[in-house]
C-alpha cells in the first residue's frame, strides 16, 4: 500500500491523515456525540459514497423538497463533503458541535464511548469482499506516487487477506458491526451493497424506517423513493463529481468506477477466489450475511 500501518486494538491503521491512527485515537478521547446524530459506517471501499448520499438524501428531502433539481447539494457536491467523516471533523473543527450526519471507517469497538452510550444510530455497509478488493487494487494504484511501482492484484491479495489494509482485517470489521445489529437492531442497521443494487428502493424504504424519517404513503405515491435513487445513483453521482478534488487532494472522480456487483470475476483466478472464499467462510460461520 505504500503506508506505514500500526496495529491497534486488533486492527490496522495508517500513518497519513485524515485517517491515520492519532486521528482515531484522538475521535476516542475527545469526540463527544448528541444521541440525534446518525453514522454512517463502512470499511473502506465498501459503497462508503453511495450510501452516504442516500441517508443524506433521506434524512434532508423535506428540506430540499422546493429547490431546483441542479440546487439540491447532491448534485452540485461530493457526498463525502454533504456527510463529513468523524476523522476530518475531529482535525478541522474539533469535538464541539459535529454535524448530525457524520461517518467513518472506525471499528465498532474502537468506537468513542459516548456513541457506544448514546441512543444515536448506526448504518453500517458492507460489500463482497471479493469486490473490496479489486475496488482498493484501482483505487491504490490510481492515487500510487507515479515513482512507486503498481502492485499487481496477486500482491494486493496477499496484503489483504492478511488483514494488513486501512481498518483491516476486512472480516473482523464486519463481524463487529454485526454483532453489535444482532445484540440492538434499533441502533446498528446493517447492510450489503450488493443487497442495495439489486433492490434500491426497497431498502431505501427500509433505511428511512431506521433513521426514523419513514416515508408517507402520499411520498411513495409521489414518486420521492424512486427520485432518491436517481439522485444518488453512480451514473449521477459520477457526472456530477467528474471534476474536482477533496480536501485531502483526492480526486473526487476517483471514488467513482464502475459501481458494479460481482466485477472481481474479470481480476482473480479460480484460486484466488478460493483463498477469500474460504476466509469468509471460516470468519463469517454462524453470522446472517450472505453476497
């Protein structure tokens, strides 16, 4: 990956901001939440920037509800700026006064003490590991000093399914978040990006029960479920974000690829997905997860 990782608390961390490990470190200790707030949680490249701009989108719809189309925040701004991450929020402004819609890569037991107290909730959402992995491959090369050598999709297998990756180990992350669903399913929602591509609306319903903003029959019969999805689909969000940087310097195009289930079939071999099959079911036996 071309970083230095630290371990802690059994997971992996780097040493570049905005998430490097003083950063996340510091979210524990200082970070104090509003039991109104909702976070967004996934690992990395896990549909962090879709499903950010579907509760935004949810949660801010009456808001947005008279303003023109090419107005509304989505379409004129990354998501990652609409709902900031806990790590960037803690750097640039401090514990006072966060948003109420924040997110992060943060395992659920590294977790400040006053989310894991509060009665804010939680979305948590993550993807086929198969499918992590080819995501970070593209996404690690792409952003790679052009002095350093590409890594091939063997060497980011090895790295990966040993865990050495931002927030890693990949399963352990997951199985955390899920945990915590089964043992209170009014604070952690979770749920699967491929589970969201194949039916969006419904799990856009779904969501807004969650989050208590439920949709009225009067919203359904409108069409504002299905508007949601248009605004937040990939063909949309990478229109609107082919130009333009992050305040770290990521490209904003960068988080936008192809936005598909199942693509890890055109990059790993036979064997190579037989190595992240067989972790996955040794890590995830006895959990409610399926890709």
């Amino acid at each position: 990956m071309g970083q230095d990782v630290y371990m802690y608390q059994g997971f992996w961390y780097t040493s570049e901001n905005p998430f490097s490990i003083e950063t996340m470190m510091a979210v524990q200790e200082s970070f104090q939440a509003h039991s109104t707030n909702i976070y967004v949680i996934t690992q990395p490249k896990c549909g962090t920037t879709w499903i950010k701009a579907l509760v935004f989108a949810i949660v801010n719809r009456t808001k947005y509800k008279n303003i023109k189309p090419s107005d509304h925040p989505l379409n004129i701004s990354n998501p990652h700026k609409c709902v900031p991450f806990l790590e960037t929020e803690i750097i640039t402004k401090g514990p006072e006064n966060p948003p109420c819609l924040l997110a992060s890569h943060i395992p659920y037991n590294a977790l400040p003490k006053s989310i894991l107290d509060s009665s804010c909730r939680i979305v948590y959402m993550c993807r086929n590991p198969k499918d992590v992995l080819v995501s970070w491959f593209h996404f690690a090369n792409k952003l790679k000093d052009k002095s350093r050598t590409q890594m091939t999709i063997g060497e980011m297998l090895d790295v990966y399914a040993k865990g050495f990756m931002p927030y890693g180990p990949y399963w352990d992350h997951v199985i955390e978040y899920y945990k915590a669903s089964s043992e209170d399913p009014t604070k952690v929602l979770c749920l699967t990006y491929d589970d969201m591509k194949i039916d969006t609306a419904s799990k856009v319903k779904r969501l807004a029960e969650f989050l208590g903003y439920p949709f009225t029959e009067e919203e359904v019969t409108n069409g504002v479920v299905e508007e949601i999805v248009k605004l937040c689909s990939f063909e949309n969000l990478k229109e609107v974000n082919k130009n333009g940087d992050l305040f770290t310097g990521v490209p904003n195009a960068s988080f936008f690829r192809e936005g598909k289930v199942g693509g890890w079939s055109n990059y790993l071999t036979n064997e190579m997905s037989q190595i992240l099959d067989d972790i996955t079911t040794e890590k995830f036996q006895g959990l409610d997860i399926s890709f």
